[in-house]
C-alpha cells in the first residue's frame, strides 16, 4: 500500500493490535528477527517484500547503474535471508526473487521495469500462499465433515492466520468450518515459553467469532 508493507506486529498481541508500516528492507530485516512477524509462511513472503523495498529504495538513488543490479541483488537477497537463518521459508522466497530478478535482467529491460517485476512476484506469491492455505483447510475441513460427532481439536502454538496470509496451515479447518456455517471448538495451549498458543491462537480464533478456549501446559 503506497509502496509500504502493512505488517501486525505480533510482539504485541494479544493487548495491542499495532499495524506497523514497513519501507525499509533494515526495517522488515529486524521485523523478522524480533518476530513482529513469525510463521514459516508469513516469514517468507516478509522476506520477498523485503528484497523488493531494497531493490526499490536503491533504483531510486542518483547515478545507478544497471550493471550494478545483479550483485546488489544478490547483497539484498543475502542480508534478508540473515534476519532468520534457519527459516526455510524465507531462503526459498529469497531465492525465488532473486532468480526472477536475474530472468528480468537478461531481458534488458529498465530498473524501473525490474523493479516492477519484482513487486508483481511478491504478490504472486501472496496469492499463492491464500489458495494454498484455502485448499489445506477445505481439504482438512472435509475430512472432518466426515468424523461422526466431531466436536473440537487440539491445537498447539500458532498455525493460523497470523502466520500465514490468511486462513493459516493447520488451523485453516477451522476457519473454512466457520465460513461453511458449522460448528466448531477449539482448544489451544499455552505453547511456552513465548505463549504463542494463549498469545496468538487463541486471539485470532477469537477475533473470529469461533469458540477456543486456551488450557495451561502443565
């Protein structure tokens, strides 16, 4: 949104609902790290739009150079990728846009057009990520549909929206349940020591209007 990333700043739940505004590749570097943003999905599509404001805030300086594109790339793409070194999600974005990058470039086209380009996959991957997401839990709901007198689940740490794009991996039965109309319990643990579960989980099914209540690790 006007060239800024809209991130919810996690640290803060569930007693501040903070949207951050992000238009810094050092600003989402130390987002990820300080886990304003957290899920392997979320930390990955982060880290695309990441590599995108660093190439964007770079072009738009005096005296660029094409040629000079390929290794500032790759410098963006390896300072992201450090913000969380074992984040397998976010190295494989990474990855995904610099080798866009590198697809464009021998095309010739301008640093405007790349850049462009660049924006355009990032949100080809948020897309991607919502149907993924959605085909898990219309795939998982529909399992569910067919356990008799199904009632609730279990849930441990945060597989939900907040760590995806929307609906969530293992949590997004639940969410396909509710738009399908039906019933739905959820019991979501503490998760310690960061309280992901009690933190995350429960706020956002909450937020949601689907029953959860948090149980203690003990």
């Amino acid at each position: 949104e006007n060239d800024k990333v809209m991130i919810l700043d996690q640290t803060k739940l569930p007693e501040n609902c903070i949207i951050k505004e992000i238009q810094t590749m050092e600003q989402m570097w130390h987002s990820i790290q300080r886990l304003e943003v957290r899920g392997a999905p979320a930390i990955g599509l982060a880290g695309a739009f990441g590599v995108y404001l660093g190439i964007k805030n770079w072009s738009e300086k005096e005296k660029i150079n094409k040629s000079d594109f390929l290794l500032q790339l790759t410098k963006i793409g390896d300072y992201m990728d450090s913000a969380r070194p074992t984040a397998v999600n976010l190295h494989w974005a990474i990855e995904r846009i610099k080798q866009k990058g590198k697809e464009i470039y021998a095309h010739q086209n301008t640093i405007s057009e790349i850049v462009q380009e660049l924006l355009k996959e990032a949100l080809q991957m948020l897309e991607e990520d919502i149907a993924a997401c959605k085909a898990i839990g219309e795939y998982g709901a529909d399992i569910l549909d067919k356990i008799p007198d199904f009632k609730a689940f279990l849930t441990h740490c945060n597989a939900g929206a907040l760590a995806t794009s929307m609906y969530g991996t293992a949590l997004a039965p639940a969410y396909i349940r509710k738009e399908r109309g039906k019933n739905i319990q959820v019991f979501s643990d503490e998760t310690r020591p960061l309280l992901q579960g009690s933190r995350l989980t429960a706020w956002e099914l909450s937020q949601s209007g689907i029953d959860v209540t948090t149980i203690c690790d003990n």
